[in-house]
C-alpha cells in the first residue's frame, strides 16, 4: 500500500500559517520572494512550465534540479520569513519531488504539476497582499500568465479560464476572459485613488481564490464511487489535482474560524493514504473491483468543508456572492452533476 501522508508536516504548515493575517504589513513580508524585475518573473513561469512537462514524463530527477536551482521557484517561495503561502506549497511539491508525501508515481507527478503553478498563483497574490498600492502589477501580471493574450499552459490564468468553463455559474462574474479581469483590477491599482486601488486589489484576490475551489470539486466528483468506474491511476491523478488546486489557499481555509475543521477533512479526503492511493503491485490501468469506504461521500464532504470557508475567501465578506463566483460543476466529462452526490 502507498505511503501516508505525513500529518504532522501538514498541520504544523497550517498551524505556522494560521498566525498570518489576512493583510499581514508590507514589513513582515519585506524579505520574502525578492523577485526584481520582469526577467525574474518571466523566468519563474519558464521554470514552471520546464517542471509541469518533465514530470508528465516522471524524470522526479531532472524536476528536483529545476525546481531548487538557485533563483528558482524553491528559491524564490521560501526566502524569507514569515513563512509564507507560496512557502508552504513549496514546501508540498518538494515533499512529492522526493516521493515523501506519496509512492504513487501519479499522484506525484500530479501534485507537481499543479503545485507550480500553485507556487505562481501564491507568488503573485503574496506580492498583492503584502506591497498594496506599491505592488509592482507588472510583476504581477506576468506570475499570473496574464501579460499576455495566449498565456502558457502552467500558469495561473490558463487554469482559470480551463476551470471556468467546466462550472455552470449563476451570474455573469466569471463570464469574461480572466486576463481581462485581471487587467482591468491591476490598472486600478497602479492608476487608481487609494479607496479604488483597495477595493480592486480585494476583488483580484477573491477572484484568484474561485479556481482553487472549482478544482477541488470537480476532481473530487470524478473520484467520487458515484462517479461510476475508475483506474487506479485515475484515481491517484484525480486525487493529487484536487488536493495540489485547493493547496494555495489552504492557508485562508485553515485559520478561517467558519470552517475550523474543513482543513483536517480535505487533507483526509483528498490526501495519500493507504485506504485510497493504489496497492503496490497493480497496474495504473487496472480498475478496482471494490472501492475503498474512505471515498464515500468525498465529493460532498469536499465540499462542505470549502464553503465553510467562503466567509473568509470572499474579502467582502459575502459567502453568498463568493458561491456565485465557483458556480456548480458541469460534470460534462463524467456525465453528472453534483447534486447527484447530495443524496
């Protein structure tokens, strides 16, 4: 059976981080990722990317040396201190680069994949969060992908628009392209009076919270049992892709005193566990002929646990509003919907 993942990593990560504020000052994340020009960034996205395809292919050794080249995305997330986001997923790709948060050769393919570009989407809201009207939107646009009209596959804006499009919304917040949305809120904060550069910046960052949630659940409904039959290694890529999305904003979930518990169920729902990953020994493409009771119910439980946390992930306040912005999985891919999980 697969390795466990180490709980005692994860819940101090999100212990350290629950001491952050939600708008921590400028001072406290003065020496964290000093990224200085555009040429840096740039190079980070190339970085992500590099790692995204190599470890499709499973050279875990050629990633290890990409992600921890000095200036590198290890470099970049985890200089300074406090610890920071974009640290603590850092810190979780590095765990499956070395296989120690699971053996399964796909769930950790799979969590760095997503995990970089996780790294991106942190770096460049630990830049919003920290540096307000100072923030160097420049930078900031192109952590996220959106400084230019095709962005890459790795980055932020391309899952956004991928997630998107997969969700059924209940109003027309998310129907616009998001590096458009992204633009106009980083104009606002460079060109802006202070009271519309605030108000943007909490719109970006809300916003840059709704694709983490949407990948969350629609992979957690592909694994569910009521989704229908499933490979083993489905299963573990499924898995890592919805717990990798939720990563970046797992601190906002954790110190969100709405949802105090959500983020102990979504390490168990979407974690490696043995009762979940593949047994050693079978095939990626074997179907599993009994499913693990660990599973029941984990699209539901998944997302129980987020939208308590809604309250938090929505600057405004408004859960409701926040709720409208995920929207309802489509399910297209694997002909349901989630209120089939419901029952």
């Amino acid at each position: 059976m697969m390795m466990m993942p180490s709980c005692s990593f994860f819940t101090v990560t999100v212990i350290v981080l629950a001491t952050m504020t939600m708008m921590p000052s400028s001072s406290s994340y003065a020496a964290a990722h000093p990224i200085k020009n555009i040429t840096e960034a740039s190079d980070l996205v190339s970085d992500a990317c590099a790692i995204d395809k190599t470890a499709k292919e499973r050279n875990f050794e050629s990633v290890k040396n990409m992600f921890e080249r000095q200036g590198g995305l290890k470099h970049k997330a985890t200089t300074g201190f406090p610890i920071t986001p974009a640290a603590a997923t850092a810190n979780a790709v590095a765990r499956a680069i070395d296989g120690m948060m699971c053996n399964s050769e796909m769930y950790r393919q799979e969590m760095i994949r997503k995990g970089v570009s996780g790294i991106l989407l942190n770096l460049a809201t630990d830049l919003l969060i920290s540096q307000g009207d100072k923030v160097d939107t420049d930078l900031v646009a192109v952590l996220l992908g959106a400084d230019v009209s095709e962005p890459k596959g790795c980055t932020p804006v391309a899952k956004i628009k991928r997630r998107n499009a997969e969700f059924d919304l209940d109003n027309n917040k998310n129907s616009t392209d998001p590096r458009d949305f992204i633009q106009k809120r980083l104009t606002a904060i460079r060109e802006g009076d202070a009271a519309s550069a605030s108000k943007a910046r909490n719109e970006l960052l809300t916003q840059l919270s709704v694709a983490p949630i949407q990948g969350a659940l629609k992979y957690s409904a592909l694994i569910d049992p009521k989704a229908g039959s499933i490979t083993y290694g489905e299963l573990d890529k499924e898995r890592a892709e919805g717990f990798a999305y939720l990563y970046p904003i797992m601190n906002q979930i954790a110190k969100c005193e709405a949802a105090s518990d959500s983020a102990s169920i979504i390490n168990d729902a979407l974690g490696c566990s043995p009762e979940t990953a593949m047994p050693s020994g079978v095939s990626e493409s074997a179907t599993p002929t009994s499913r693990s009771t660990a599973d029941d119910g984990v699209y539901y439980r998944v997302l129980s646990a987020v939208e308590k946390a809604y309250t938090c992930l929505a600057l405004s306040g408004d859960a409701n509003d926040f709720k409208q912005r995920v929207g309802t999985y489509s399910g297209i891919s694997a002909g349901l919907t989630p209120e089939g999980f419901q029952d």
